[in-house]
C-alpha cells in the first residue's frame, strides 16, 4: 500500500476539508493510505485523528469506458442496501464535484475483516470459518435476490437485461482498442450468446459477487459486500453463474498462467453445494446456469482487457499490480477460450 499526504489521484487537503464539512465526526488531520488491489475504480482508507477509518471509491485516472465507473451508482446501490438484510460499508457521503480531487467519489465505512482475495488469505481462516463462508456467500446472494428492486428505491429498466448487457461489453472491448485474435474470440462467444438468451426475470444483480469482493469475519460471516460499480437490474441468475465461475475447488486443473482461487483451499463447499443451497434457499429454477456461467466468462474477459488497456497506457494509480497485469495479457484469451468450452458443453455453441 502508498501512504502519502499527495499521490495519484487524490487532494489529501481538499478532500480533508470536504470530509470536515460532509461527515459527522470527522476530525482532522487525516491519513490518506491507496488500497492495494484496487484494479478499477481506486479505493483509499482515511484513518482520522478521532480513530475512525472510512473508505473513499473514485474512478481511475483515465481510459474511463462509458458507464463503467459511475460513482453516482455505486453510492445508490449500497445507500439502498444500508438498511437490508445485505452487509455493505455504511455509506457517508458522496460527492458530485470534480473540483475537489479531479473526479466524483463517495465515502463509506472502512469495515475490517479477512478479504478472500487468494489462498493465502483463506488459510487464515480456520476449516470450520471456510465452511460458513461458503454458506454465508450463498445466503448473503439469496437475501440480495429477495430484494424488491422498487421497494428500496433502485427504479430502472425491467427487460432486457442480458441483451442490455451483451450489446455493453461488446462496445466497450472495442473502446478498450482489443484487436486481432482476441477480438475476433470474444466477438465469436458475443454472437452465440446473443443467439440464445433464455428466459429472464428481474432483481438486484450485484455484477461482481465474489468472495474476493467482500470482508468476513474470523467466524466466516460476510460483514460487508463491496464494488458495486456493476449493479444495475435483471436476471439475479448472472449473479450465481458468476460465483460459481469463478468458484474453484481443490485439485481444479487451471489453465495456464492461472491463479489459484481462495476457495482452493480445502474447507469451503464444492460448486454443486453452492448451487443446490442457492435454489433451495430462494426456490428459483437454476436449470439456465450453464449460459449464464458462460455469459460471465466472456465478460470477465471483456473487463480483463479493458483493465489491460488502461494499465498498459499508465493511467491507473500505482496500487503495485501494473508488473502483475502486463505478465497476464493471456489471460483475457483463457477466459473467452473457457466461455467457448462453457457454451459448447451446454450445447449453445
């Protein structure tokens, strides 16, 4: 992590002077401290004089694809969330104007606990802990899935959902300039896709739901659930086959340049358990997974490459990932050659 008073991306001193007019309690001066990890939308932790940590989220420096780091969504998302069943940050305050640090940003809570970003970080966990976050993961998705979208206040679009987002990540992979064998993959899995949209219902979708977007603590228990730049309305079916894409378990053979998951780690439930917990809990048929586990493989990549691009062209702050990303350009092309296989297994490609 940076610590620093000035660094990319940040007015220490203007944002101090904001938080002092916007936060309640707020006291300064302030220590400003750049999340390591925060491959898209930048994450900071404030730790004021009074011992209160916040977080604050703004989008990268540059290379900002439309609609793809609205601040303004993912302050309503969690602010909606506040008072429900689902863990999130306490939201504080957010702020429309660049003026104060060159762009929109919001400030939550910093919520401490155990985030399952890689092995490493499951093993801290005891077996028993592993097991009831796995549980906890499926339960926290079902409570967000139950929600009326309209009861919480989260009004918008009420079909299309999967051809909304389709038609998105296609356009955007173009903007993110991926070329040549790469695009013509992702553009070959975009027209199987297209061609077969099932049946869809309408709920919250989180968009990246995954254990490596949330705090647990020692017990396994989700305590908040973060990064919804990507929420928006439809199917809560893209929620699961997301989860259980990228859900690994022990003795998976990854392809390579691939990183282990957390859930290898032995201890967390098998995907099957993870699915038949899900529809047991919510009732909901799961019959259309295997699209949508395919439909999130080949958006994963559409994301990869739009991280890539903005890396490669310097315009993320310095969270020590840069060196990662560039030894990984492959691995966008693994992710769409697993959507491919996702499709042709489900007979859809």
């Amino acid at each position: 992590m940076t610590s620093s008073t000035t660094m990319a991306g940040l007015d220490a001193a203007a944002v101090e002077a904001w938080l002092a007019g916007q936060v309640d309690g707020f006291a300064g001066p302030a220590r400003f401290t750049l999340v390591a990890g925060g491959r898209s939308n930048l994450t900071y932790r404030i730790d004021d004089a009074a011992g209160h940590a916040y977080a604050l989220r703004r989008p990268p420096l540059g290379g900002v694809l439309s609609t793809a780091h609205d601040m303004s969504r993912e302050w309503r998302f969690i602010s909606a969330m506040a008072p429900t069943a689902v863990p999130v940050a306490p939201p504080r305050a957010y702020c429309a104007d660049p003026a104060v640090t060159g762009a929109e940003f919001y400030v939550m809570d910093f919520v401490e606990g155990t985030v399952l970003a890689d092995p490493a970080a499951a093993e801290s966990l005891a077996p028993a802990a592993r097991a009831r976050a796995g549980e906890h993961v499926v339960e926290v998705l079902a409570a967000l899935h139950a929600l009326d979208p309209d009861a919480v206040g989260l009004e918008g679009s009420r079909k299309g959902f999967a051809e909304r987002q389709l038609a998105r990540w296609h356009q955007q992979i173009r903007n993110s300039g991926v070329e040549g064998a790469e695009l013509a993959l992702l553009d070959e899995i975009h027209a199987a896709l297209a061609a077969h949209v099932p049946p869809q219902t309408r709920g919250i979708v989180h968009g990246d739901f995954r254990p490596g977007n949330m705090t647990f603590g020692p017990d396994g228990t989700v305590r908040a659930v973060f990064d919804w730049e990507l929420s928006t309305l439809g199917d809560p079916m893209a929620d699961l086959g997301y989860l259980v894409s990228l859900w690994q378990e022990p003795g998976d053979e990854l392809p390579e340049g691939a990183d282990p998951g957390p859930t290898t780690v032995p201890g967390f439930p098998t995907r099957d358990e993870l699915v038949d917990r899900y529809a047991r809990t919510t009732g909901r048929d799961v019959s259309d997974l295997p699209y949508w586990i395919a439909f999130n493989r080949w958006r994963s990549a559409c994301i990869l490459a739009g991280v890539q691009a903005r890396y490669l062209a310097g315009v993320m702050a310095d969270d020590g990932y840069a060196d990662q990303v560039r030894a990984r350009v492959a691995t966008g092309r693994l992710l769409g050659e697993s959507a491919k296989e996702a499709l042709v297994a489900a007979g859809l490609g």
